[in-house]
C-alpha cells in the first residue's frame, strides 16, 4: 500500500512517468518512493507497518498454538524472524533516500532480507495451518490453509524467476524491468497473505489483550 501511495505521487509529481509497474516493471518500488513527498509519505506509513508486522508474526505463533498446533522449532522461530524482517524492513525505510555506499548497501540487503524473512514467516504460518486441517482441528469453514500455501508457492515461483532472469531476459534494463515487476506482484501478495490471515483470526475470534500487573 505504501508503494502504491509514492508511485501515486511521484507520477503527480513527475518525478516518474505513468505506466503500470505490475506489469511494465518500468519502475521499482525504491525508485517510486525515493525523492521529496513519497519518500517522506512512504517512511512514514512504512515504519510503523513494520512494528505492526512483527507484532503480526508473534501473535500468529500463539494463535496457531490455540488452535492446536505443535509447538515445533519452526512455530517458536517464527515470532524471531518475524522480528528480524522487521529490522531489515525499518532499515531499508529509514535509509530510502539517502546518499552513499554504506546507506545502499543497507537499502539494498534491507529489502532483501526483508522479503526473505517474511516469505520463510509466510510458509511457516501457512504449512502449520495446512497441517491442522488435514488432522481435523479446523472445521471445514475455516479451510483457508490452501489458499495461503498457494500464495506461498506463487510467491516462490516469483522469487525464481527474479532469480533466473538472466537466462531469459536479452540486456540489464529488461532484466530490472523483470525485477521490478516481481517486485511489485511479491508485494501484493504479502498484502493479501496479511489480509487472508486478519480475515482468519476474525473467523476464529481470535484476540488479545495487553493487561498491566500492580
């Protein structure tokens, strides 16, 4: 959402030219929101999405544990590496903008990282819940669990092709403009995957609370 927000005011602003990023890859998501208002719109819708997200992944852990599932290695890493896309998210935002090396390389390995912590907190999430459903702990009504895996393999198919474009993209520009384009279609579906799972715990009327002792 956010990156949609800056693309929306940089083509206002002509700071980019109008296209459909989803599909032309005419742009990424960094260079959209990288100069004047986006930039400063885009940090502040980003930063704090991160600390709502890492809240997200460490309240998906207990919820999936009440609904019955195995508290595995992957289930208790998953509110750490929630937390650690997080970092690299916070990273990547604060430092969206800046000039220099060492401000790149964190821009860079920021975003990264972030797309592979939240992808790896994706499947963990989405394979415990397929598990629950095929042993019989989710009624028939909440069987989501394919559809999250689904986004999870489609996600996965994006990640190769990026990975694998040099193999069937002609010069550098078609290959960053494949790039942009799975990058663009990667965020949508963590967008949805957030979405699907907000619907999940409504379902499931799950909630929690923050109590204080005396």
């Amino acid at each position: 959402m956010a990156g949609l927000v800056a693309f929306y005011l940089s083509v206002r602003l002509d700071l980019i030219p109008f296209c459909n990023p989803f599909i032309d890859g005419c742009v990424s998501i960094s260079r959209a929101a990288r100069h004047e208002l986006p930039n400063h719109i885009f940090r502040a819708l980003v930063l704090p999405a991160a600390v709502l997200q890492a809240l997200t992944w460490v309240l998906c852990a207990g919820w999936l544990k009440g609904l019955g599932s195995n508290p595995d290695r992957w289930l208790r890493m998953l509110p750490w590496l929630g937390l650690l896309a997080a970092v690299f998210l916070v990273s990547y935002g604060t430092f969206l903008g800046t000039e220099g090396g060492a401000y790149r390389w964190m821009r860079r390995y920021g975003v990264v990282f972030y797309f592979g912590f939240t992808c790896i907190c994706m499947v963990i999430s989405a394979g415990q819940l397929f598990r629950l459903a095929q042993s019989g702990w989710i009624a028939p009504r909440f069987r989501f669990d394919r559809a999250l895996m689904g986004l999870c393999f489609v996600l996965l198919a994006l990640g190769l092709g990026s990975a694998f474009s040099p193999l069937y993209t002609p010069d550098e520009q078609a290959q960053d403009r494949v790039g942009n384009a799975l990058e663009w279609n990667g965020a949508t579906i963590f967008t949805v995957f957030f979405v699907s799972l907000a619907w999940l715990w409504r379902t499931t009327r799950f909630s929690a609370r923050l109590t204080t002792e005396r």
